[in-house]
C-alpha cells in the first residue's frame, strides 16, 4: 500500500528583477538577511535596544535632533496620513502645494480631516513656485500648516524644500513636508532648514522592503500638537499614544505590535546607509543621474521637467510618438527583468519614470537600463 501522498503547496519563488521604477528600489542582501533572523519579542530588552539605535539613526538621516523621531508601521501614505491626522483639526486651514500625485493626496486627506483647504496650483513637472507659496501665506495668514512635496515622484520634480520651508517660518506657519522620496537620495536638512514636520518611506532611496514610513515632528509640530482641541481621529496613529511605545528610557507601554523582522531590515538599511556617508551618498543619486541623462538624450528621449528642477532618482522622460508603452515595458521585464515606471493621470502612456534610487543607483544599473532601452526601442 502507498502512503497517501499530501502534495505541499510550492513556495513562491519571486523572479529576479532589477527594480528601476518609482519604488521599491533593490533590497541590498544585507537587509534582505537581517530581516531573515528570528523574531523576538517587541518589548524584549534587546528589541528595545534596537528601536533606540533605529531613532537615532532616523535623527542623523532626517539632520534633526527632534525627540519625536520614529518609523510608523505602515507605508509612505500611513507616515502621511498620520502627520496631516496629528497636525490638523477640524477647522483649521491648511495651503497645500500641488505639483503631481502625491499633492493631490495631500489634499484629499486634509478635507477627510475637515480641514479648510487652500491650494497652491503647479503644472506636473514642474517644481512648486515659492512666489506663488509666498502669495497664498500672505493671503490667508490664519493657515496653520503648509505642506508640500518635496521629491514629487509622479513626475520627477524636485522643490526648493529649504525656501518653503523658510517662508512658512516667517509666517509663523508649520511645514509639513513628504520627503519619501528625498530621504537619503537629495540634500535634507530638517533642522537647519527649519522643517516643523516631515514623513518619509522604506523603499525609495532608503532600499529598504516597503512596509515602514520614517517621521518627525520638531518643537513646533509638537506644541500644536498638545494645544489640541480635539483628540487625533485616528487612534492608530494618535503621536501623543504612539511615543510611549517609541519613547524614551526602557519604560515602553505597549501601542500595537512593532514589524518585528522589517525593523531589522530598516536598522541595517540605514547602517548600509550610513557606513556609505549621507553626502557620498546624495552625490552618487546626482552623478548617476547625470550619466543617466546623457544616454537617455541620446537615445532621443526628453526629460519631463526643465533642467534644475529635476529629482535624481527618478527621471521621467517623454516617449517618442506612437511607441506603445505598455508594451515595451512589458518586454523590458520579460527579456531584461527591468522594471521601469508608467506615467501617472495625464502623463500615463506618454512617460516613462526610470528610478535611480538607493541600491538602485549605480553605474552597473545606469548601464543595464540603456542597453535594454536601446534594444526595445530599436525593434
Ligand atoms: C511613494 C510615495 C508616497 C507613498 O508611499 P507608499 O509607501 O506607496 O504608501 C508618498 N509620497 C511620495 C512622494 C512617494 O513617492
């Protein structure tokens, strides 16, 4: 008689891609092996230990000394949702900067919050204009909070984070400032550039898995923040419950369960990050960017945004006429494994969006890209 046979499910086997598109970037295989360690305990002392060194590491990446430092557990948009729920009331205004997709999520969470919304327009591609900030400041000085993109990916535009961020001081206005795709991959500077509240991602130049988004809030955010008047609508992401979990000392009370296994990936990303130097790294995003470019201009594409507004680690680029986009992506990752970004809203089907961004952004990856590009586009 045969023993029954019980067939196992296969594993899934992912297949090997290189990751060029608006995120996530490659998973440098430290992070991918850090994150492969046994689960512990989230209040074991050792874990704890381990959310201090992340703070810390989190405070030199962002160039803050805020006590208020830590990774939310969810992606980008949880990091987002969780600053415009914390810094928002019923009521209150907001001037929300609009150059892409993300602005305009902004502004959708901000009137989910009852928050009066003052937009400021730009064109996609373009970086936000500060006289049009400074205009909108002006007109409503009862704003509270202004908030703006500082790499917007949907388009590759990269805004003047430090003059925004200026301009929103002398109106005695917070900044509230979505630098996912910034952190790590351009220049940053939360404390020298005054910056009261900021939000960021893993798995953009960090090259991290997705899963954790990065924020701060500096003394600004945080006063306003305990003058409240209502209490923070999401209790999830309520900042005053949240650091007595992230907190101080050894004292921790429990919140929710931290992501164990993707806080070990994001300490030996930032380690990786940090052995490398923050500006050698910003300088890498640029020089590749630059190489990029040239070989993206002579195969005779475009870029999107004008010259000195673009973001280095992701390069929009217009297609040639009549090229069925779809399609050619589609064979970049069949015969090269390459996955590169399509356009967004009224860019889709007419952009390509080519990431540069942490481990994604060598000269191996910048090579790679062109040859595939030259190849499907000669066809
Ligand atoms: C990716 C991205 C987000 C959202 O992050 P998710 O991890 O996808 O939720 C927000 N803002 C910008 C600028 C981004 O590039």
């Amino acid at each position: 008689m045969n023993a029954p046979v019980t067939p196992g499910l296969p594993a899934f086997v992912p297949p090997r891609r290189v990751l060029m598109g608006p995120g996530p970037s490659d998973v440098h295989p430290r992070v991918l092996a850090a994150m492969a360690q046994p689960t512990i305990g989230h209040l074991d002392p050792a874990f704890i230990g381990l959310m201090d060194t992340i703070k810390g590491l989190l405070q030199q990446t962002f160039r803050t000394s805020n006590t208020l430092t830590m990774p939310i557990s969810g992606p980008g948009s949880a990091g987002m949702e969780a600053c415009f729920a914390n810094l928002l009331e019923p009521g209150d205004t907001i001037i929300v900067c609009d150059n892409g997709v993300f602005g305009g999520r902004m502004r959708a969470m901000s009137e989910r919050l009852g928050a009066k919304v003052i937009t400021v327009q730009d064109p996609w591609g373009r970086a936000v204009d500060p006289q049009k900030v400074e205009d909108a400041l002006k007109a409503h000085p009862e704003a509270s909070v202004l908030a703006f993109v500082h790499a917007e990916t949907s388009t590759g535009a990269l805004s003047d984070a430090r003059t925004l961020a200026e301009l929103a001081r002398s109106h005695h206005t917070l900044s509230l400032v979505d630098a996912v795709t910034s952190l790590g991959g351009s220049q940053l500077e939360m404390d020298a550039w005054g910056i009261d509240a900021i939000y960021s991602g893993t798995q953009k130049c960090l090259s991290c898995p997705p899963g954790l988004s990065p924020v701060s809030f500096g003394p600004r955010a945080v006063e306003k923040l305990r003058a409240r008047s209502t209490p923070v609508r999401s209790w999830f992401m309520d900042f005053g419950l949240v650091i007595n979990y992230w907190g101080e000392g050894a004292k921790r009370a429990y919140h929710h369960t931290a992501p164990v296994n993707a806080l070990y990936g994001l300490h030996e990303a930032l380690v990786l990050l940090h052995e490398e130097g923050l500006e050698c790294s910003w300088a890498r995003h640029r020089d590749h960017h630059l190489s990029l470019a040239r070989g993206l201009e002579a195969l005779g594409l475009s870029y999107l945004v004008p010259e000195g507004e673009r973001l280095p680690q992701l390069n929009a680029v217009r297609l040639p006429a009549g090229v069925d986009e779809e399609r050619l992506r589609r064979r970049l990752l069949e015969e090269h494994d390459l996955e590169i970004g399509a356009g967004l809203g009224e860019y889709a089907g007419r952009i390509w969006r080519i990431g540069l961004m942490g481990q994604s952004c060598t000269s191996r990856h910048v090579a790679l890209c062109l040859d595939a590009l030259g190849k499907v586009l000669q066809r």
